[in-house]
C-alpha cells in the first residue's frame, strides 16, 4: 500500500485469526497516512492479564494516537472522529460484538447503527480489525454459537460495505477485495 493523504474517506477491513497479525498490520498502513490519528480500542480490562495487555498496547502505540477506550458505543464517536482524524483503527470488532452481547443491549440495533456511522465517513480512513471466528470448530454452547454466527454476520456486512478486505494469516496479509490505488 503506498502513502496516503488526510481527507481520503475509505474503510479497510481487516479479519483474520487471533494472533494473525491484524492489528500490527492495520496499525502499519495507518501510520504510512499523514495527519492526526484516532485509535478507538473496545477492549476493557476485566482481569489482570487483560489490563497488562491494554497497557502494553497503549505504550507500543505512543503519543502518536488518540486513543478512545469505548467497549460500546462505538457509533456515536465516528462522527467526531471523522471530522478531526486522519486515520482511524477500531480494534476490534469481535470484542465489540461480545461486549454488546453482554450487556443486553439490541446487537441489530447497534450494528445498524455501526453500519450507519461507517458509511456515513467522508474524511478518514478507518481501519477495522476484526477475527475471524467461524473457521475452527462448532462452538458446544448456545451463547457461543451465536456469537460466532452473529461475529460472521457482521463481519459480512462491514466487509460489504469497505473500499479494501484484508485476510491476515500467519503475519502475511492477502488483499480480497478492493484496488490498489
């Protein structure tokens, strides 16, 4: 991917395993556009070994980034990171979807409205991180097999509607869908 300017309004998916290499590669291409930087994490730290791994994150990140630590209203900030961003990363997308799922709140709804807010972007361009969970075994439980029909569906429809998809395997990213400009 060659460097990017402000002001190029396009989404970038990018799904893959866990620990495929997704983020560092998103946070990659981000850091090749030029302007401010908006990091929107939906992870919370809800144990010792997860509040490590936020501050770790945080740190190989730097000052470079705005972070926004938002595990559920994520919509509501695209606008205003749309207007004052660059680039933007939501990481991740399935960590989203479980914190939506578990607070109770209507995931189509809130999809709907995630769904909204991307296509409404203009301004930056926003890399979206999300696994790929639906390639391993059928989940044994009824919560877990409709988290990960519903991580697959939505998946679906964020890659519907991005310039770009990426599928990160093993470190090595495979574009499967969009142009290179």
């Amino acid at each position: 991917m060659k460097r990017k300017t402000a002001g190029e309004g396009r989404i970038v998916f990018v799904t893959g395993g866990a620990r495929s290499g997704k983020s560092s590669f998103a946070l990659s291409e981000a850091l090749k556009i030029t302007g401010k930087k908006a990091f929107l994490a939906t992870a919370e730290a809800t144990d010792k070994e997860m509040e490590d791994r936020i501050k770790r994150h945080r740190r190989d990140r730097g000052s470079r980034w705005k972070t926004f630590e938002e595990p559920l209203h994520i919509a509501r900030l695209m606008e205003d990171i749309d207007t004052q961003c660059s680039v933007a990363i939501i990481d991740c997308l399935t960590l989203w979807l479980a914190n939506v799922m578990m607070s109770g709140l209507d995931t189509e709804k809130e999809t709907d409205r995630l769904m909204s807010a991307l296509k409404a972007m203009r301004r930056s361009r926003v890399f979206i991180v999300s696994n790929e969970v639906g390639m391993g075994i059928v989940p044994e439980n009824e919560l877990a097999r409709r988290f990960r029909d519903m991580a697959g569906m939505l998946n679906q429809k964020v890659a519907a509607v991005a310039d770009e998809v990426y599928l990160v395997v093993a470190g090595i990213q495979v574009r499967i869908k969009g142009e290179e400009k």
